[in-house]
C-alpha cells in the first residue's frame, strides 16, 4: 500500500444504503480502501458484492451514505452536481461495460468531446484525439461513427476518449464484458501499457479472471465488505 | 463549446428524421397559419378603417357643439380661410368642408329619407365619393345645383339620370325648404347602404337653399393613422368652439372591431401555438427519454447539468427555427397569391353589416411576423425546459443503466 499523501483516491469508512421500495439495502458497509498513485488494482466479488458501488462512489457518479472519500486530495462529499461534473471531467477517465459512445459522433469527434468540454483550442485538441486514437491502433478509423466499429474497436475509442484529458486516475466497470476472449487479451496488454509506461492509476471492477491476471493489486469484495486486499506477486 | 453543442443537437435532429420532420411540419403548418391569419385579420382591419374614414368621416371631424345628438343648419360654423395653416404640416392628405343635413327624397314614384351633404367635388378626393364609379355626370363645383344619388337610392325611387327629385329639409330659419334637383349621376359605393345613405348636391347650392353661408362639418383626411392623436390635438386647440372628434368617436362599431382584430389575432396565435407546444413538449419528451442513457454517459464523463439543458433547448430551438422560417416563407408566398384580395361578395350584405368592403386583402406587417417569430421560438424555448430538466434530474446511475 502507499502512503496517504500519494493516494489518487482514498476511502474511508465509506458505506452506501439504497432504499428499494422503502426498504433499505446495504451495497457497501465501512470499507476503507485507498489506491496509489501508479497502481493497477482489480476489484473483484460476485454480483452485488459492492465493486460497482465502489467504483461508482470513487467516480463521483454516485455518493456515499456515510464516510469521506477524496479523489486526487478533493474530498467528494462537499462537492455540488456541476463541481462533481468538473472533477469527472479533469481528474477521472471512464471506461463503461457499453463503451458509451456518442453515437451521432465519428471515433474522432467522441474522443475530441471531452477535450472540447475542457475547452481545449481545436488544433490542440484535434492533433491530442488523433494521437490518442493511434496509439491505441484505431487511427485510421478516426472518421467512422460508433456504429461502423466493432465492440473491440469501440471500447478502444472509449480508452482513448478517458486517457485523452490525462486523467489521474482510470476506472473501468467491467470493460470486457461484451469482448471475446482475444479483444479482451489486447484491451488488457493496452490497459497494463498504459499504467507501465505512463503511470496511469487503474481501478477495474471485473468478474472476468482474465482482468484479475493483469492487474497488480487484487481487492475482493464479498457482501459490500473488501475481504482481501493483496498485491499480485511479480506482476 | 456552443458550437458543439450545436452540432450534437443537429445530428441528434437528423437520427431521427420521421418523427422530427412530421413535428417540423407541424410547425411549419401552425406558424403558416398564425402568419396568414393574422395578415388577413390585419387586412380586415385595415379595410375597416379605411372603409370609416372613407365614408365622409375622415380620420378627424370637426362638428359644432350639439350636431351629433340634433344634426341640422341650426348646428353649423364659419370657416376661416386660414383655418389649416397651423395643421397642415404634410400629414393632412386632404381636407373637405361639408354641409349635411337631413333630408326627404322624393320622386314621381317614391319617398326615402337621406342625409344631403353639400359638397365641393374638387375636395372629396379624401372620402369614397372622389372614387366612386359615376354613371352620367358627377357635379362640376360647389355651384353645381344638380344632384348625385347612389345607385340603390335610385333603384329604391325607380328614378334615373336626368331626372328630378325633390328634397325637403329644414332651413337656417327652421322653416322648411323645398327644391327640386336634377340628377347629374348616379354613384356606386362599396356596399348599398352607402348608396341609400347620401346624396350629394354643389355646396354653394346646398348653403342657398338653407340660407346660411356655413358648414356644419370639416373632415381632414391624413397620411397615417399615428399622425391622428397629435392633429385632433392641435385641432382642438385652433378650434376651441368645435367639437374635433376622431374616426374612431364617430364610428364605434368599427372601431371595437378594429380593436377586437388585435385580440384576435393573439387569441389565434395562443390557440395554435399553444396546440403545438404540447406536440413539441411530447416529441422532446420522448427523444429525451430514448437517450437518458447517452445523456447520462455525456454528464458521467463530466458535461455539466447546464450543458445538458442547453443541448436539450438547442435541439427544440433549431426545430422552432427551421420550421418558423419555412413557415413564413409558406405564408408569404400564399399572402402573395392572395395580394388581389379574397373576393367576399358572395357574402356582401353580411360584411357590409361590419363595415368591410367585399374584397379582402392580406396585409403582413413586419411587426407582426417579428413577434410570431419572437414569440414562437420563446414557446419553443419555454416548451424544451420540461424536458431538459427531466434530462437532469434522471439520477446517473439510473441513466447510465437504463
């Protein structure tokens, strides 16, 4: 573990209830977690474990019932919608299970979107989506719509749109769940490229043990409490 | 940022172009609709208007004190020769000095009750008389001792040009006066009730037979109507032993209606637009609702609230837009096919009741349509924000997986 002044995201005590029909439901209960700045964690449990939660709450798409969580040292629970929207924006790169792409948009113009939210200049923010796109081998599809792609070739656009701001820290929720075998294996080389090479802090949720191989810190979480928190030996 | 906006809302028009473009139609139809009606109603009360002022009212008159409720000789001014040289600043298109009294028409086979005006024909250029269709003769001058009657009058007393007719009357004296008069012509007005209403005599012919060198009415005509409050104004001023009324104090009918036409075009404009808000309210509802999950991924990836509300009126306003500008482009085009006028006659004793001639033209004014135009895109603002804050108000999660 790192310490707390390296933390991209920290959580404490941190417990989430839902009301379902009045009823409350327990998805997460005082976990406490923390990810360093570099890692590559896996979070791992069987449905309704709470790793989404999780995932979800670090992102700020969701918020806690109790506990503090800060991303990047900004502490969530004090944060309003549209300064939640900026964190997401500046800090956080999302990869979905459904990629989420815009679909009226070309590969090129979904990964340009977000740069045009930060109101990045159009040159900078053109030769920045182009780049993004190439290095994750989708260069010449940069002009096709969503729909022209294949579920491979999306969640790569949708990679490269949550790199594209450099983002402190990358969560992805279940991002092999619509690829074959193969595309997941390259999804994963690229995912571990990216934390190697550039430092890219990491949280997946997964039930695919194939992700769980490449990550280098494996959380399992069972009934909305971490069980085991362990870094993968020589990863 | 805008402009991306923009070019997602533009693409987000173009996914689905059956359901956008039968609400573009719907659109297009309405703002047609509201421009045409509110051009012809313009045009109707235009001719109302034009049509009272016309009628040897004038859009100002000046009366002597009492005429109104006991018209006669009794009731007449003297007018100086240098009356108009402190009104007559170009806004006065005319001017006519009458005399009017009321009178019995007689011929060998009929007796009808009239109004005799005296009038100096080089002046009456302002009223209908100047342009109406004359068979036989109009007067010469304001000497002229011969007599013009309408049409309807002449049919009535089974009378015709060369005749004579007889009128009685009530002289300066309050003696009763007596003279035959030879008809010069016949006129033909927009409706009957004109023909039977007046007829007319030289007004130097009318003061002898009356005994009182003097008018009993003054009707200035001018180029605009917004030129009328400060010349009755005026007027009042110079003339302060007269009674200087405007068209509308002389006509009340008309000028309700007149007033009744600017209602009612709103009322139009609420009940058209109003229909189609709810239809554009439901189109933006639903394609709201098909994306809550891609609207929901764009505030995931850190598109604020206010954007996503911007993003939801911009796709209604380009809708307003396109189908308010092809709208009035339709609605010119038909005001243009209808610039001769809409030919009423079928129904002429009904309009002729409200004043209106039997020929009805469209009139746009530009006010007009810049308010439709400033209006309709302000509904369609107006009517996108309930949707848009549903966009909202959708939480992430719930959007994200749906």
């Amino acid at each position: 573990m790192s310490s707390a002044s390296q933390a991209v995201a920290r959580c404490v005590n941190v417990s989430r209830i839902y009301e379902e029909d009045a009823v409350p439901v327990t998805a997460l209960t005082n976990v406490d977690f923390e990810l360093a700045q570099g890692e590559f964690v896996g979070l791992a449990g069987p449905s309704g474990s709470g790793k989404s939660t999780l995932l979800n709450l670090i992102g700020g798409l969701d918020r806690a019932s109790q506990g503090e969580i800060a991303v990047d040292g900004v502490a969530l629970q004090t944060l309003n919608e549209t300064q939640l929207a900026d964190l997401r924006l500046h800090k956080i790169g999302f990869v979905f299970q459904s990629y989420n792409l815009v679909p009226v948009l070309s590969a090129q113009e979904n990964v340009e979107f977000i740069l045009q939210l930060q109101g990045v200049h159009p040159t900078a923010r053109r030769e920045r989506a182009l780049d993004a796109l190439a290095s994750l081998g989708i260069g010449t599809l940069a002009h096709r719509r969503p729909g022209e792609l294949s579920s491979g070739q999306q969640q790569r656009v949708a990679i490269a749109r949550s790199i594209v701001t450099n983002p402190v820290l990358l969560l992805a929720d279940e991002p092999s769940a619509n690829l074959d075998s193969a595309t997941t294996e390259e999804l994963l080389k690229l995912l571990r490229r990216l934390n190697d090479e550039r430092g890219l802090s990491i949280l997946t949720a997964t039930h695919d043990p194939l992700v769980m191989g490449y990550a280098k810190r494996r959380v399992q979480l069972r009934d909305g409490a971490i069980v085991e928190d362990a870094a993968v030996s020589g990863a | 940022m805008l402009l991306k906006l923009l070019q997602l809302s533009i693409r987000n028009i173009l996914r689905h172009r059956r359901r956008n473009g039968v609400m573009l139609a719907a659109i297009v139809v309405a703002v047609a609709a509201v421009v045409l009606m509110s051009s012809l109603i313009r045009g109707m009360q235009e001719d109302l208007a034009e049509t009272a002022v016309a009628s040897l009212l004038g859009h100002v008159k000046v009366l002597a004190p009492g005429y109104r409720d006991d018209p006669g000789i009794q009731r007449s001014f003297a007018l100086a020769e240098d009356w108009a040289s402190e009104v007559d600043e170009g806004a006065v298109a005319g001017w006519a000095a009458r005399v009017r009294v009321p009178a019995v028409i007689m011929s060998e086979r009929g007796t009808r009750g009239v109004q005799f005006v005296g009038v100096n024909p080089a002046q009456e250029g302002i009223s209908f008389l100047g342009g109406a269709k004359i068979v036989g003769e109009f007067l010469r001058d304001g000497a002229d001792g011969r007599i013009l009657v309408g049409r309807a009058l002449a049919e009535q007393l089974e009378t015709k040009v060369g005749r004579r007719l007889v009128i009685i009357t009530q002289g300066a004296d309050g003696l009763s006066r007596e003279a035959g008069f030879r008809i010069a012509g016949l006129y033909e007005a927009q409706g009957e009730n004109l023909e039977k209403a007046f007829a007319f005599t030289g007004v130097d012919a009318l003061q002898r037979l009356l005994g009182a060198p003097a008018f009993t009415e003054l009707s200035i005509r001018l180029h605009e109507e917004p030129a009328l409050a400060p010349m009755k104004e005026r007027l009042a001023a110079r003339l302060t032993d007269l009674d200087v009324l405007d068209w509308r104090e002389l006509a009340p009918q008309a000028a309700a209606m007149f007033l009744f036409a600017d209602a009612a075009i709103f009322i139009w404009f609420l009940i058209m637009m109003g229909a189609l808000v709810f239809g554009l309210v439901n189109t933006l509802v639903t394609s709201v609702m098909e994306r809550v999950r891609e609207l929901g991924m764009l505030r995931a990836l850190g598109m604020r609230p206010s954007s996503v509300v911007l993003q939801v009126v911009l796709e209604a306003g380009i809708l307003m837009l396109m189908g308010v500008a092809v709208g009035v482009a339709l609605a010119g085009a038909v005001i243009y096919w209808l610039a001769d006028g809409i030919d009423l006659s079928l129904w002429a004793e009904g309009v002729e009741t409200f004043g209106m001639s039997t020929v009805l033209r469209p009139v746009a004014l530009a006010e007009d349509v810049l308010l439709i135009v400033a209006m309709s895109l302000a509904l369609g603002v107006a009517a996108s924000l309930y949707p848009a804050w549903r966009a909202v108000k959708v939480r992430l999660l719930e959007a994200l997986g749906r």
